[in-house]
C-alpha cells in the first residue's frame, strides 16, 4: 500500500474541513430539538398532574388532604394541605391551595426539613425552590413530576430574567419554571430557549410560555 502524498492528505483534511462545518451544526440543531422535545413533554405532564391535583383538592370535601413524595435519594416525604378555609382573594397563605383548589406551589422544601423517611418525615408545605434545592433532593416541581423527571427544571418565585413585568393575579400565586431548553438553547426562534420560561399561575392552574430569547 502506497502511502500518501502531501496533495491527498491535503485533500482529505479539505474534505474533512468541509464534512465537519456541515454536520456539526445540524448536530447542534439536532441536540436543540431533543431539549425542547424534553422540555415541552416535562411541561405536559406537569398541565396533567395539576388537574388530577385539583380532582383530589376537590374530592377531599373541606379535609384536610396528605400527599406522599420521592425524592431522587429515594427519602419519603409527606406534604400536607390543610383544609382551605380562607375566604380572602389571595390564598398564599398557610392553606398552598388557590381559591380553585390548585397547589399554590409546585416545589417542596422537604429535603431541608430533615425527614429521613416516611415515618419520620415531617409534613412539609409546599414552596419555591431554587436549583440547589432541586439538585440536593430533587424537590423541584414535586408534586407534579416523577423523581426521574426533575432534575432538568428548576423553579422560582421571581422571573428568572429580568424585562419580565410579572402579572397581578388574585386567587392564587405565579410562580416560575425552567427547563434544560430554557437554560442552553440559543436559538432566537425556537421556543422555549435561553431567556424564556414557564409561568405558573396557580389561580387558573396554566402553565404559559413567557420572556423573550437572549443572547448566550
């Protein structure tokens, strides 16, 4: 076998260079598209979890209801929603329910609250949490999703991008999330992408897209 000249080897690194400046971006294209595939199939079974929240708020009568959760350290946690009794427009308070009957919250803080297991957890009360939280014992979006399903969100109670004028609402809480889309993807047209988020609106129980794209 002959070896190579200079002009081929010149030729197949040419090729190369060429092969490479065409496939890379469409891979990047590519891997755009699973996050967001990923993202938007995570928002949809939040919608679903919601409304079968809101099936069993209603159902309880006025007693109080008790939810078991998993975290991704398989600990057990127990979170309670007292029966909503207020009669006030804003239900933020210490019954996490909106005057609808959807969690006012969609996060936990159970990992902070020592629970090891679901004899010794403590009834939690749902809340915002931030990626820390999220990453520690997955309690991001907990009562709607899965362990499994968690660590590609993140969930606040301010926007997480400023230019944002959050809306006035009465009858419940907004409250924001993030997915892996939301935090990596550049593309200005895509949706959702960097600068983008989900906006959580407890007294209608939707989950909107809000914000505008930026630069990353």
């Amino acid at each position: 076998m002959r070896a190579f000249t200079i002009i081929e080897l010149i030729f197949v690194i040419v090729i190369l260079g060429v092969l490479a400046a065409i496939a890379l971006p469409r891979f990047a294209v590519i891997q755009d598209d699973a996050q967001i595939s990923v993202e938007k199939s995570g928002i949809g079974s939040v919608r679903s979890s919601i409304m079968a929240f809101r099936g069993k708020a209603i159902a309880r009568s006025g007693r109080e209801l008790n939810i078991t959760i998993f975290d991704n350290k398989s600990l057990v946690y127990k979170v309670v929603y007292p029966a909503n009794t207020k009669v006030a427009a804003n239900q933020e308070g210490e019954e996490n329910l909106s005057v609808a009957n959807y969690p006012n919250a969609l996060s936990v803080g159970a990992w902070s609250e020592g629970g090891a297991n679901e004899n010794s957890a403590t009834l939690v009360a749902p809340r915002f949490v931030n990626r820390e939280d999220a990453e520690k014992g997955s309690t991001a979006l907990a009562i709607a999703l899965e362990p499994g399903g968690r660590g590609d969100f993140s969930t606040f109670s301010a926007p997480p991008h400023s230019g944002y004028t959050p809306p006035i609402i009465s009858g419940g809480s907004i409250s924001y999330i993030t997915g892996r889309a939301a935090k990596n993807v550049a593309d200005p047209s895509a949706d959702p992408c960097f600068g983008k988020f989900w906006v959580y609106n407890s007294a209608s129980g939707t989950i909107a897209i809000a914000g505008k794209c930026v630069n990353i």
